[in-house]
C-alpha cells in the first residue's frame, strides 16, 4: 500500500485516509488503484461492516487529480484511457459491499468530490468547498457517468450551474441541496459523528444495505451513454494543454475554444 493512501481498522470500521496534506491530497493514479483495490477487497464475512473516507491534514478530503500527471497526455487514447480508469475507480467505490461514508472537511474538488459523490452517505464540516472548477482551471470535462451520478444527487440543473460558473459550493448549500446529510462544525465532531454513524450502519442488515446499493448502481448505469468524442474534444484540445500549463504556473488562462 503506498502511504498516500493508508487504512486501518477500527471496530468493524475500515477508516480510509487520503494522505498528501501537503498537496492538499491531491489524486495520483497510484492514490486511485489504491482506493479500488480497498474497495473491491473488503470482506464479506461481518469483520467490516462500514468504510469510512476522509482526508489527511485538516484542510481537504481531496483535491484534485495531481495535474502534473496530464503533462504525458499525448493521445486521445491517454484521455480516454484515464476517464475509463476514473470509471472503474468510482464503480469499484459504488460497488463496495459495505457502506460508505464520506466524512468531507475543508476542500473536496475534482477527483476527491467525485468519490465523495460515490459515497453512500456523506457528512461534511462547516469549512467544505465542494465542486469541479474546470471551467476556470484546465478547461477539460467529466465523463458522462459521472455527470449522472452527481446530477441523481443535486439534480442536473444545479450540477450545469456549478461547473459553468465554476463555483465551490459552501456547507450550507451543500445540506439544503442534499449533497450532504449532516454538516458538523469542525474536522474533530465530523470525525466524531462519522464514527457514530458508522458503528450505527455497522447494526443494519446487510443484505438490505448491499441489495439497495446495487440496485441503485445498476439503475443508474442503465442509463450510460457514448461520451468518448466529448471526451477527445476537451482532453486533446488546446485550450487543455494552456489551461494546464496556466494553472501549474499561477496564471489565469486565455480559452481560445480550440
């Protein structure tokens, strides 16, 4: 297991921590594989009844995709190979057989708010910033899955809004729009909370929990569309390359539409 991504048992709570504070946990692929792996090998047999998510060093659950690993983008390919592993990242997370909190402090953006979105359940403290500001940064896109799945949570009207204006959305919003179920004050009562809830889950009947969210996956994926040629379009462009070069650089961009 790399030591960006660690994990420890606690109770029949399996706590997952993203672990880069210094890069605001920013994803790499490894951080990625990692999270997969825990998911799909999370054992069945009532040793863990909940998975617990949350991120290291009191400012963000998690950033990002660590951008300086689109720099090696040179191909289509390389685009749509990495939104597929996107893909297969957070179905592994929707297909977790036990339940999974989100317990979201401080920033959780990009990547990190997609997994929080593939979570169950999430709690947040007051201090998250939740959103996907690519509009503003890399000019790039999230795939079609994705877009379904944040849309069944806030409704596809507000997800449009949030990342045309490329706007964070506060705790507040967050708990009226129903992103999150709870809002806590600080990291250590959401932390608080998070453990409570999951002891809570840990008492259900598992097969009702697992049964419902597969379900509620296979619902969902029903309705999967072709989205590579979007995917080619945003990726490949010039505008990506600058917007990504901008943002590593500090620098507001200048989108051509190519």
């Amino acid at each position: 297991m790399t030591s960006e991504i660690t994990s420890h048992l606690r109770g029949q709570t399996l706590w997952v921590t993203f672990n880069r504070p210094e890069a605001r946990n920013a994803l790499t692929f490894a951080m990625y594989e990692e999270l997969a792996k825990l998911c799909a090998g999370v054992p069945t047999d009532g040793s863990v009844r909940a998975m617990v998510l949350a991120g290291a060093g009191g400012k963000a659950f998690a950033a990002a995709t660590d951008m300086t690993q689109f720099r090696a983008f040179k191909t289509a390919q390389d685009a749509l190979d990495y939104e597929e592993e996107i893909t297969r990242v957070l179905r592994a997370v929707d297909q977790c057989p036990v339940p999974t909190v989100a317990a979201v402090n401080g920033a959780c953006t990009g990547g990190g708010a997609s997994i929080a979105a593939a979570c169950d359940i999430r709690i947040a403290s007051a201090q998250l910033k939740f959103g996907f500001p690519i509009a503003r940064t890399l000019g790039n896109c999230l795939n079609a899955g994705n877009l379904a799945r944040l849309s069944e949570l806030i409704g596809a009207g507000r997800v449009r809004e949030m990342i045309f204006t490329a706007r964070l959305m506060g705790a507040e919003e967050a708990l009226a729009g129903g992103l999150v179920s709870e809002v806590l004050p600080d990291e250590k009562t959401l932390m608080q909370r998070a453990d409570a809830l999951a002891q809570h889950l840990a008492g259900m009947a598992p097969l009702t929990l697992r049964a419902t969210k597969e379900a509620m996956r296979r619902n969902r994926e029903a309705l999967a569309v072709e989205d590579s040629d979007l995917i080619a379009m945003c990726y490949m462009s010039n505008d990506f390359k600058h917007g990504l070069e901008a943002f590593l650089a500090k620098a507001k961009p200048e989108w051509s539409g190519t």
